[in-house]
C-alpha cells in the first residue's frame, strides 16, 4: 500500500472502495435516521443589478454548500507576473475586411468604446490578444477614454496601415449594449464605414479600405504580444455561503416583489446582488433549489441543538444544575452558555468536542446521580465525565439519535483517523481506516508495519492512562498477536475507534443500531463490548 494514504492531508476523503461496497448500506442508514442528503446542482448566464449599477451579466453556479456568482474577464494565463489590467496589442489593416473588428458605445454612455465583435479572418490571429469586450483606451498613444463614439470612429480611420492599442476587459458593460459573451461570432462587417456611426450599433473597423491594395497578409502584419498570452474566463466575483442563508424576492421593508428576480443573503449579511431571470418558470426554478440546498445543508449540518442542564463539578456551589445550549454541527459537539444566533457566535463557544472522540451514555435508573431521571453523560478527549439533563424522554431519545447520527455521517466523511503513538520505544502513527481497518506505520519512513481487519480484533485492555493492548488474529495461523501502543490522547483514540466500529455495523445493518446502542454505549474503558458488538454481527461482517 502507498503509505501517503495512511497520513493526515494526504489522503482524499473519497474513498472509491467503500463509497462502492456500502453506498447502499450507507443510503439505509440515512434512512433509517430520516436524513435526505438530496442535492441540487445549477448553472446559467443571467443578469445581475449590484447597488445603482447598471445589470451586468454574471454566471451563477449552484452547488451543496454554496452559490458561486462568476463574472467575465481576461487574466494572463502565461509569461511574466503581469497584474495590470490593461494590454497592447498592435495589428495591420488586412486586404479584406481591414481592421476586422466592430465596436460600441462611447463616452456618452459613461463608457469607453468596446470591441463588440471581431471577424473570422482576424480571429485566429487575435487570439489570446483582444477579446469581444475589451474597451479601447488608446489608439496610437491617444487617450480616448473619454471619446464619443463617433470620435473614436474618426480616429481610427486615421490611423494608418498599423494601430496600437490599449485595451482593458470591461467586465460589467452595460446590458443595454447586448455584447455577446463569447467570441464565436459568425458576423463578418459590411463595408458600410461611410455611413454614419451608432454607439448602439456596431461600427466596423474595416476603415481606409484600399481596393488597390493586393498585398496578400503576412506573418509581419500579424498582430504583437510581449510574449504573453490572455484567456477570457469566468472569475469568482462573490460567494454566498449556503448554510442558514436567506432567500428574497420582495424589496427591502415593502411588499413589493420584484419580477423573476431574486437576491440571496448569507447569514453574514453578505448579499449576491438582484439577480435577474428570463422568465418566471426559471425563476422559480433557481428559488426551489437554493432553498432545496440550504435546507439540506442545515439539517447535515446542524444535526441538533437545544437547552440542557448541565450538572455542576464543585459541589461546593449552591447550584447543582446550570443551563446550556448544545448544538451538534458537522463533526463537532458545541456548549454555548446562549444559543448562537450570528457567525461570530459559534467561535464563542464554553468547549467544543469532535464527536467521534467523545461517548455518549444514556443514564439508566442504575447510572442516575440523583432524582433527575431524564440525563446523558459525555465522556470526553480527556476522560473528563459531563452529566446533562433534559426535561422529557423525548428529549433524551432525540439526542441520542443525534449523537449517533453525528459520529456516523462523521465517519463516512473522513474514513480514515491517524493518531501518533509509541511502540518499543518509535514513534509510531495507527490509522483507523473504515475499509482496512489498523494500519501501523513507522512515523519517519512511512513503512507499513503491520494491519489487521476490524474482524480480526479479538480483545483489548487499556490502563485508563496512555497505554492500549489489541489482540489481533492472524488470519493464516489464527494464532493471537498482541500490539501494545501508548498514545498521549487514550480516550480519544479509545473512543475513536468505538465510532469506527459501531459506524461499521451501522452501515451493514441501520436498524442494528437502535437496539444495541445500550449496551455498546459501555464500551468506554475498554473495547471488549465493541469486539462483541462486532462479534454479535459477524454473519453480516464481510471485512
């Protein structure tokens, strides 16, 4: 085996074996929790209208977790670091079609001229130098910025057989000049450079047309570059992260909705903007998934949260029990002294825990400390013992549920952990894999020293401090081998690897899971109940 996949950051989450052995184990445990991970997944061109701006158009990309708004423009993708924005490009009137380019607007439009079009006899030779959208700074060193069209018109036919120039991509031209947002324009200019010029009508550049002029085009005509080369991409603009954002159609403080358009706002209070759909229909469409995502996001996300009492370590204090809020998110486990309401508040979490190094125990009637009957007990990382109570039975079942169903989704995310360790005195790493099992490596070279099957583990003892005894069978002599490892974190890597397990049984058989959870819940100080457990479904245990 490559030993990168038995370290930390070098190893993808996707781990093909397993997402094809147990894709539908796994679908039946999200079933059997209730859980639908569905999806949408989206992408298209519409307009968006940013502050008083005129609408631009943007590219909009919807995935699980996020909503990407892209908009166009030309970055240099070879040559030296260049960070300006503007480029120079030369070219030569060419016999047929001169210049080969169309432009519009001007600055009666509080714009620069803009190449709107450019034709397939110059395209090849402009290719990675002007793009349709780029707006036209200077001509032969003349700073047109502030040009009217027709004035920009006048200089070019003034400018000889060769023409420098300066262009800069306009990203956000206004809509109302309906550029193209691709370059594949089948449109090749007329001869019409007598007539007058429209800023919202194309002007072509094919201007001094010399009929005379048989000169077939050569290499020395091409258009120049300083050794760089361009590409028209789409470049995030804005990123509205998905989980416990809003959706908006109304304008703000009114009943007044906009038509098929929407804007979206992170819980941050970041906003994409008003975008702008064709038609209803897609409108509609765009809302339905968004919502469909963020929803999604939030149940996978936000498994559970809720008030609990938390049962006081100092006796001394006149109150035994205190308030918190708990809120399981993602792979961690988070006390709150109030419920978190903005981003900034989750940072402020009293303790944070990562489910799958933590134990939660439902008290029975034997485990009460006293007459609250309704409480769990949290052993965590450090063996620390926190006792919560809840009010009613409902309660306790729901976070029961949700402590399994957190540590599962969990463990499906990672597949693997890897704990650093000491055998005979090396430093050592054991990886916990969902589909290998224990692999121990030595910590410098990366050589595997040895891996067992989660079936081949036959018993185990820990001395409550850093040290854990496997009992491993050889699968060929089915004698017994003994690993001693000592690690500085015991209980998490104990507990870790009771996680594992249970995941691994849960994924072969869902509905296992809520009837032994009592009694794998014991497996804290040792693994002996997580090696019957195992035992117990060994009929369906196929690794």
């Amino acid at each position: 085996a490559d030993p990168r996949h038995l370290c930390p950051g070098l190893r993808s989450s996707n781990h093909p074996s397993v997402l094809q052995t147990n894709s539908a184990s796994w679908h039946d445990l999200h079933t059997h929790f209730g859980v639908d991970h569905s999806v949408e997944i989206k992408t298209g061109i519409y307009l968006l209208q940013d502050g008083n701006e005129e609408p631009f158009s943007i590219r909009l990309h919807l995935a699980k977790d996020i909503l990407t708004i892209q908009e166009q423009d030309v970055i240099c993708v070879s040559g030296e670091p260049f960070y300006s924005s503007e480029r120079t490009v030369t070219i030569r009137r060419q016999t047929i079609g001169g210049f080969g380019l169309s432009i519009k607007g001007g600055a009666e439009h509080k714009i620069p001229v803009v190449i709107s079009k450019i034709s397939k006899e110059q395209k090849a030779e402009l290719s990675g130098l002007l793009f349709i959208g780029d707006g036209i700074l200077q001509i032969n060193g003349i700073n047109v910025r502030s040009y009217r069209h027709e004035e920009v018109v006048q200089v070019l036919r003034n400018a000889g057989e060769e023409v420098t120039l300066t262009v800069s991509f306009l990203k956000r031209t206004p809509a109302f000049l309906k550029l193209p947002l691709c370059e594949d324009c089948t449109c090749v200019p007329s001869d019409q450079s007598s007539g007058t010029s429209s800023p919202l009508c194309d002007s072509g550049l094919h201007l001094n047309y010399h009929p005379n002029n048989t000169d077939t085009l050569s290499c020395s005509s091409w258009p120049t570059s300083p050794g760089l080369r361009w590409e028209k991409r789409w470049v995030d603009l804005r990123l509205i992260p998905l989980l416990h954002a809003r959706l908006s159609q109304y304008v703000p403080g009114s009943d007044i909705c906009r038509q098929n358009a929407f804007q979206v706002i992170a819980v941050d209070g970041v906003c994409s903007g008003i975008i702008q759909c064709p038609s209803a229909e897609e409108c509609t469409d765009w809302l339905q998934a968004i919502a469909s995502n963020i929803s999604a996001l939030t149940k996978h996300n936000i498994i559970y949260m809720g008030w609990v009492d938390e049962k006081e370590q100092d006796l001394v204090q006149d109150r035994m029990y205190t308030p918190k809020f708990l809120a399981l998110r993602g792979s961690s486990l988070f006390k709150f002294s109030a419920p978190p309401v903005t981003t900034w508040d989750w940072t402020r979490a009293e303790q944070s825990f990562t489910v799958y190094e933590i134990m939660c125990k439902i008290l029975k009637d034997g485990d009460l400390l006293d007459k609250r009957r309704q409480c769990f007990s949290l052993q965590t990382d450090t063996g620390e013992d926190v006792v919560f109570s809840v009010e009613l039975e409902s309660e306790l079942l729901l976070w029961e549920k949700a402590f399994q169903m957190a540590t599962f989704f969990e463990v499906e995310r990672i597949q693997c952990k890897t704990y650093a360790c000491i055998m005979e005195s090396h430093l050592m790493g054991l990886t916990i894999d969902f589909s290998m099992g224990f692999v121990c490596f030595d910590a410098a070279s990366k050589a595997v020293l040895w891996r067992y099957k989660f079936s081949q583990l036959k018993g185990s003892s820990d001395d409550g401090k850093s040290k854990i005894k496997f009992l491993f069978q050889n699968q060929d002599t089915k004698l017994i081998e003994a690993k001693e490892l000592e690690f500085s974190n015991l209980f998490a890597v104990l507990h870790c690897i009771h996680a594992f397990f249970a995941a691994k049984v849960a994924c072969l058989d869902p509905m296992f899971v809520g009837s032994q959870n009592a009694a794998t819940a014991n497996a804290v100080g040792t693994l002996t109940s997580v090696t019957s457990m195992t035992q117990a479904s060994k009929l369906k245990y196929s690794s």
